[in-house]
C-alpha cells in the first residue's frame, strides 16, 4: 500500500511542476507542444527511474563528502543514454528540445528525489517515486504544452482542433507560458482548498 501512494504522491498532491514548482526552466521552454512536454516529460521519467534505482542501490557504499557528486555522476550516465537514444531514434523530437536534454543533469527535481528519497530508501520505493514524479511531471508538461499549442496555433500534437486564424501567437511564445503556468497553478490550488 506505501508503493502506492508513494507513486501516487508525484501525480498529485507533490506534483514536481504544479505542487513543488520544481523544473520551471524545461517547463517553461519546451512546452510549446504537447508533443514536446510529453517527450521531455518522459525522458525525465526514464532518468528518475533509473537514477532511483541504482542511487538506492548504491547510497550506503558512497562516502558522505561525495555524495552529491556522485549522484550527478549517476544522473549524468542516465541522460547520456536518453540524450544519445533520443538523437538516434527521434531525431525531431531531439531537435525540439535541443539544449534541455543535457540539463536533466542538474534538474533540480532528479537531483532532489535522489537526495530526498532514494539515498534513504529501497529499490522499489524508490522506483515507484521516481515512477510517480517522473508521470506527474510528464503530465503536467504535456497539459501545458498542449493548452499552449491549442491556445496558439490551434492544434493539439498537431492535429488541427480549430483554424490557424484563431490562433494567438503570443501563447507559443515565453508569455503565453508563464500565463497558461499561472492559471493552471492556481487551478490545482482551488481544486486543493476545494478538497
């Protein structure tokens, strides 16, 4: 039962982007699209995941004066992976998200689940955080991407919803995104004092 509601804590009540307002940098810059957000989304994912895991595994062979780095070094090895297999397998999506795959590194939120989480507990709990983290993050990219391709081009992972001349440039734009970010914030805040 604590697995699930470990996984279910990243979706929800700590969404990373939502609740903890952790990784604004990626959100903010590739969410022009829904298929951006959920490709940087699930990178993530796949980084959170993995870095959990082997972190877990590892944390009480690592000295405490070279934890962090080493935890970076651990993260490092992990997005190599997504950035090399992204660059091979879809070469598009890579292009989109250019220079954010490499920062996965020192998102603040891969880091701070190995930290928090993972360097104190076991393999399966930390594989359902970063599980968790990881979708809710996913999520919340792809929400926002998607509202800010719809409200600004008029399609949704670009199939057309509504006429280009409706669109509003301005929402693909960084404005559009700190807008569209503010209001679905303050929508998860309602929802929350709401419940």
């Amino acid at each position: 039962m604590s697995h699930i509601k470990t996984f279910t804590n990243g979706l929800f009540r700590e969404n990373p982007t939502f609740s903890l307002l952790l990784g604004m940098c990626p959100t903010l810059g590739v969410t022009t699209s829904a298929f951006n957000g959920m490709g940087m989304g699930l990178a993530t994912t796949f980084v959170l995941v993995m870095s959990n895991l082997v972190i877990s595994l590892v944390a009480n062979l690592i000295p405490d004066k070279v934890r962090i780095p080493s935890f970076i070094v651990i993260i490092a090895a992990f997005v190599t992976i997504v950035d090399f297999s992204m660059q091979a397998y879809v070469p598009a999506l890579y292009e989109s998200l250019g220079l954010f795959i490499p920062l996965i590194v020192v998102n603040c939120i891969v880091l701070g689940r190995a930290e928090a989480f993972a360097s104190k507990n076991g393999a399966i709990a930390s594989i359902f955080d970063g599980l968790g983290m990881g979708l809710g993050f996913t999520m919340s990219l792809t929400l926002l991407g998607a509202i800010r391709e719809l409200l600004g081009s008029g399609k949704i992972f670009d199939l057309t919803i509504m006429s280009d001349q409706y669109g509003m440039i301005a929402f693909v734009l960084a404005p559009g995104g700190f807008l569209v970010l503010g209001f679905l914030i303050a929508i998860v805040n309602h929802l929350r004092k709401a419940n």
